[in-house]
C-alpha cells in the first residue's frame, strides 16, 4: 500500500514550457486535492475532485489545469509555466467518514518545481 | 485575507516540558480542524483534528482545545520528544473539508535536550 505518490519529485521549466504532474492514489479515495506550498507559507489549494470525471477550482487555480479520468489519479498541467509557479507541490486524497468527523487528507511527498 | 493564523513561526521547548501551539481563525463556517505536521522534504502527515461540536479531542500525548468563541485552538503536546520537532500547521474547513483545507504558516517546534 503506497498511500499517495507524486511524479515526478523534481524538475526544473523554462519559462513558457509546459508540465503536467502525476498524482496517483491506491487508498480507493473518492477526493482528491492539489496544493501549492511557498517559502514562510502555509498550503494553498489549487484545484480539487470529488470525484471521478469532476474537479473544482481552489483558492489559486489560475495558470493550472487538471484532470480526473480515473478514480486513482489527478494530474495538475502547467500550460505555459511562469517564475511565479516556483513551488512545492503536493497532492493529497481523502474519504468521507461516518459521524461527526470531517475529511482528513493524506498528503503526498511533495513535487519540487522549478521555472527559471 | 488570512482566515488561519498561526502567529508564532517558531517555539523551543525542553524536552519532557509540554509544548503547546496556537492558532487563530476568522471564518466562522469553519467546521472542522486538524494539525498536520510536517518534516523537510516530507508531505504533511495528519496528527489530530477536532470537530466544531467538540471542544477537546485527545490521542496519546496529543490534546487538541478549541474554543469557538474565541475562534482559537490550541495544540497540547505532553511530554514533548526530540522526534516532535517538525514544523506543525493548523488547518480549518468548511463542509468538513470535502472542498479543500485552509492552512496556517505554520510553527516551527524545536524541542531541546
């Protein structure tokens, strides 16, 4: 049982290049999430899934696309990268429970982006 | 506009001591809460999370408080070991987090021998 997995863990755009990172989870989770971490900062999400076939907008989803085809991954594509796109990416799922609890999320280890 | 504040970047405790970590919110369709800790070149790994309907959730040496009206909960950790140093970020949703979560800066815990 890998947990979630994110492809690849480094690399290194020109500006105006194009990238698509690949999330993929064994977990049989139904959300999925995209999150953009920079320096002295928290997490931010960029785009998420409830889902197969659905995603959503999160709170920075300009310059991203995504993708849902299968229950077990969520590709985050960067059409034409920018300096400002320099992050750390994870990307995390989760399940519904039963109860009076929330949606707790199991994070990947993390895409090191680069765009000089 | 910062919806989770956590306003320490940093806190040293002895080991043994308790450490405790704060953090402050503004939306009050916040429902559900939980802290992450994280380790350099690591994902997040969930530690303990709270419901709004709760004001006290505990696992093992972790306790979490939330008192919603102040809109403020905190982190309990007792007693601290050198392997709690991480950096901890609280985070908040709505819906019980189905649309995403918002995160804190984070606080780095070191823990001195």
């Amino acid at each position: 049982n890998a947990g979630v997995t994110q492809t690849p863990k480094f690399r290194v755009l020109k500006t105006g290049q194009s990238m698509t990172l690949l999330c993929a989870q064994d977990m049989n989770h139904e959300y999925m999430y995209w999150y953009r971490q920079d320096p002295g900062m928290g997490l931010r999400l960029i785009h998420y899934s409830v889902g197969e076939g659905t995603t959503a907008k999160g709170e920075v989803p300009d310059g991203y696309n995504v993708s849902r085809l299968k229950k077990q991954n969520f590709l985050l594509g960067l059409e034409s990268a920018a300096p400002s796109q320099t992050s750390v990416y994870f990307c995390a799922s989760s399940y519904e429970r039963e109860g009076p609890q929330g949606y707790e999320q199991y994070f990947g280890p993390g895409t090191r982006l680069t765009v000089t | 506009d910062q919806q989770v504040k956590q306003n320490s970047p940093s806190l040293s405790v002895q080991e043994g001591r308790i450490s405790i970590l704060n953090c402050d919110y503004t939306n009050s369709m916040f429902d559900y809460f939980l802290w992450y800790k994280k380790y350099p070149a690591e994902g997040p790994t969930f530690l303990i999370s709270i419901s709004s309907i709760k004001d006290k959730n505990e696992d093992g040496r972790f306790t979490v408080f939330l008192n919603k009206s102040a809109k403020h909960l905190s982190l309990h950790i007792v007693p601290s070991q050198p392997g709690d140093s991480a950096v901890y970020f609280c985070a908040a949703s709505e819906r019980g987090g189905a649309d995403g979560l918002t995160f804190g800066k984070g606080t780095h815990l070191i823990i001195q021998p």
